[in-house]
C-alpha cells in the first residue's frame, strides 16, 4: 500500500534504487544501530508527509508530540522491541508490535497505521 510510510532498519549497508523508491512510495531506510534523535526525526518527517520536514528548535524538555498516530514496528527480538518502545515514548505515539511479517500483516489490515 504505497500510501502508507515504510521505515526499514537494517544491521546491513544497503541502499534502495530510485525504482525501488518509487514503488515502494514513502520510504526510509536507516542503518543499525539508530541513535533515538535520528528515529524519532525520521518518524516526524514521514508521519508529516513531508520530506523536507525539520522540527523546530526544541528545549531539553520539548518531544515531538505524535498524539493519536499510530506506528506499526516489525522486530522478531524482544530486546529490540524494548529499545524502540523506550525510544518512542516519550512521543505519544501509539506503538503496536508486530514478531514476524504474517502478524505484520495482520496487525496491518486490522490498525491501518499511520
């Protein structure tokens, strides 16, 4: 559904063709390990559907407030999903697990995440 904003983190190098791109629609790629500033950019930009989006200067205090979305993560490890989960928040987003790409799917067709 290219409608829908794909985030792949991956532990390998790899990079998408401008093709691949195109048919996935709205796509990042991030590499391993992700410091929680960078995902939590990525999340606003593609949550905002917009590519040049820039928070603004934000105090110590200030987190980028995703009330109401809702994120669907793919992670079959547990000590990752914990990492993301803490990651994440502090931003009010509605995080929902997923341990492999069947209940991915399912959990796709039943959320309609954002």
């Amino acid at each position: 559904h290219t409608a829908t904003p794909l985030i792949i983190l991956s532990s390998l190098d790899h990079s998408l063709s401008i093709s691949a791109k195109q048919e996935i629609g709205r796509c990042e790629l991030l590499q391993k390990p992700v410091r929680s500033e960078h995902l939590r950019r990525i999340l606003n930009r593609v949550l905002h559907d917009d590519p040049s989006y820039e928070e603004k200067p934000k105090t110590e205090s200030t987190v980028p407030d995703q009330l109401g979305k809702r994120v669907l993560i793919v992670e079959d490890n547990k000590t990752n999903q914990l990492i993301v989960g803490s990651m994440l928040k502090t931003t009010n987003t509605e995080i929902v697990f997923a341990a492999n790409g069947q209940l991915a799917y399912q959990e796709f067709q039943a959320l309609q995440p954002d």
